[in-house]
C-alpha cells in the first residue's frame, strides 16, 4: 500500500511513479532498483488497485499489486 495526498475524493495531488514505488519497497526492506521497476501506464493518478512490474534478474520478472490509498489528514 502507499498512502498519497488527494485533491478530492480520488484524484491524486501528484502522481505516483516507479520511484515511489521503490521507496515504498525499500521501507518494507526490499531494495530493488527504479529502472528495474515499471508501473502499469507510467504514473499513476487516482486511487485504487494497480500493478508494478519488477525484473529481479535478467530471466526473473514479477507482477507486484499495489494499491494506493488516501493519506490519512
């Protein structure tokens, strides 16, 4: 889960991008590097379920779920 400001009910201030989403991996204790991170359409811009493609070795790739959320005010 990350937590992201909105402007309304799901429309986000920003956006999220690979690069939150490695911070948010390395905060659970992963490290895994943003070029080998892609989030589904680039940047995220509501709320709500996505997937994150993650390439952990040349032969290995993963779907990680992520679902970004209201930051709580």
């Amino acid at each position: 889960k990350i937590a992201a400001k909105t402007a309304d009910s799901s429309k986000l201030f920003g956006s999220i991008n690979n690069s939150d989403v490695a911070e948010a991996l390395a905060t659970a204790g992963y490290v895994v590097d943003k070029k080998f991170i892609k989030v589904e359409g680039g940047n995220i811009k509501r709320i709500g379920k996505y997937n994150a493609t993650i390439r952990l070795h040349r032969s290995v790739v993963i779907e990680l779920p992520i679902d970004i959320i209201a930051e709580a005010n």
